[in-house]
C-alpha cells in the first residue's frame, strides 16, 4: 500500500476497501462494523435513547495527552455523559486530506478504537471520503453516538437560585496544550498535557444525587463559555471565585506569556456541574475519589440577579466576563 492517502482511497473502488479494512476494521477488531452494508440495525431495547453528532478537527493531529482519534470518542461520549446516557454505540466518517501519512491516520483509527471500548461503545457505521491536498487539514472525523439514558431530569430548566457550581478538575488544559504542540511559540520547560479523556466515570459519580441539576463539558469557549450559558438560560447571575477555580501552573504561566485567559480555553476531560447547595460536598467528595477529579472544586454559585457572569478576583474586587466573541485558538476541538 502507497504510504500517503491518495485520491482513489476515496474512490469507492479497491484502493478504499483496502484503506477500510488495512486500517479502520483492523483498529476495531471484534467491534469493527460491517462495511458491506448501507445501514447497520441496532438492538432493540425498551430502555430511553439519546443521541449527540458532532465534528472534530484538531492542529496537530496528534498532541501530547491526546490525538484526533481519541479526542473524537471522548468528545462525543462526554456530550452524551453530561447529558446523563450511557454510549452504547458511534459512527465515524472520516474525511482525510491526500497526502496524509497512513503511519499517522494508523495511528489515529487505533487510538479512536481503543477509547471508544474503554468506554463500553461499539462502532457500527462508517464512511471515508478523500479531499484534494490542500483542501482540508490532513484529517477530520465527524462521529455521531446514541446511548441509554441512565439519569433523567438534569437540563438548564433544572437550575435554582443558590445551587453550587462545581468544576472537576484544572481548566484550561487542552486549548493550551494544542496550541504549544504546534510549535510557533518558544516555550520551553512547560509541561502542558491536554486534559483529553472520558467524562463517564465524573459523571456516573454524580448521577444518584438527587440535587443534581445540570451537567457541561466545558469545550469550546472554555469554563466562562459554559457559565454564561447558565447566566441566559436562567435569566440569573453566576458568580465565580477566581481563588477556587483550579489552574495548573504551567498553564497559568503560558497564558500569562500568551496573553489567553484560561477561562475561555478549551477542555476534553472536565465536568463543570450545577448541584443544589446542601449536596455540594457530598458532590465533591465523589468526584475527589476518583483519580480524574482530585483537583475537583466548588467555585461559585447561581443567584438572583442580573444576567451576568460575575468573578471575583483573587484581589478581592469583581469583574464581569464578556461572552466570548471570537474564536481565540481555531482547530483544538
């Protein structure tokens, strides 16, 4: 086989039956789908489904703590984490740019397949289409998932005056990480790993708390993004306390070099969640239990009030944060 993607892997004809099938079913192994059929059947259940699609596209390709391939799985299991569902099952179409080394997309097709059975997920349709070079950014996977619902009610309409806001863990990680991966900036000695990884487990930890009101994964537009979300839908203020917000160092120090405000930054591993207050603790230490939310912590609350995402600053004084406008680091996500 060439060792570029080329045009006729997307042909239809033998060239992209080899490419599926030297790759992506080998990834999958056992759960690989079946690539000669049009439409896959799912098992019948009785049981409430949900499902989520959306489209990852990331430069590099491959960053430390993480790559297209998982970051695809991780994105679209969160949504559906968040959401309260068990994933049951993805699709995947891939869109690949001629010339892409097949070594790199082996190696995304692998770590796609490796996240998506560590989260329980099987994959039961694809498609592969290729670009010219110089149309696309070498790959983009667009996946959509459906999984059983495991923990009704939890939605923006759930929220309440007083309810603790909660984030799992440091902020800010991915965008970070994603951006310095891609060598334009001398910053040597800073450890930055993306925080990429599978929301499940912080989730299923809080599904039985009856208080449990809403649940985010703070992407696009970072942990602000998600508050100001709350702010519209419940006509409310967020106050957050910039002392409580967890922020590791070396991505505190690259923001401050950059000049990025890791609030608005991209994240692939956190849980921001809405709890009533009395269950806020209680919240904390099931998240503190697991490896992934160590760092987990109360940083504000929703009251009545205006409209408005409120900080307080770790000088003692208040600012609001802007809705972000434009997009400050394109392709992390």
């Amino acid at each position: 086989m060439n060792e570029h993607v080329r045009l006729a892997h997307g042909n239809g004809g033998r060239h992209m039956r080899e490419l599926i099938d030297d790759i992506f079913v080998a990834a999958c192994g056992d759960h690989a789908p079946d690539t000669h059929a049009d439409a896959a059947p799912l098992p019948r259940t009785d049981e409430q489904l949900m499902v989520t699609t959306d489209g990852f596209t990331v430069q590099p390709l491959e960053f430390p703590g993480g790559d297209l391939g998982s970051l695809a799985v991780h994105g679209s299991v969160n949504d559906l984490a968040v959401a309260g569902a068990e994933p049951r099952w993805l699709t995947l179409a891939v869109l690949l740019e001629e010339g892409l080394e097949l070594a790199t997309l082996r190696r995304l097709a692998l770590s796609f397949a490796g996240a998506a059975r560590a989260a329980g997920a099987s994959v039961v349709a694809g498609d592969t289409k290729v670009v010219p070079r110089g149309h696309g950014g070498g790959a983009y996977f667009c996946v959509s998932a459906i999984g059983v619902c495991r923990r009704p009610g939890l939605g923006l309409d759930a929220i309440r005056s007083g309810d603790a806001v909660l984030v799992s863990g440091p902020v800010g990680d991915h965008g970070i990480a994603a951006l310095l991966a891609r060598g334009e900036f001398d910053l040597r000695g800073r450890d930055v790993r993306s925080d990429c990884a599978s929301v499940l487990p912080l989730c299923r930890a809080l599904w039985p708390l009856p208080g449990l009101r809403f649940m985010r994964d703070p992407t696009r537009g970072g942990l602000a993004t998600v508050a100001h979300e709350i702010a519209t839908a419940t006509a409310m203020t967020v106050h957050l306390d910039e002392t409580r917000i967890p922020l590791r160092e070396s991505t505190r120090s690259a923001c401050e070099v950059l000049g990025y405000d890791a609030l608005y930054l991209a994240c692939e591993g956190r849980v921001v969640a809405v709890v009533a207050p009395e269950q806020a603790d209680q919240a904390l230490a099931a998240w503190r239990a697991l490896p992934s939310g160590g760092q987990a912590a109360c940083i504000g609350r929703v009251d009545r009030g205006a409209c408005q995402v409120v900080l307080q600053t770790a000088i003692g004084g208040e600012r609001l944060l802007d809705e972000l406008d434009e997009d400050p680091l394109p392709r992390i996500c």
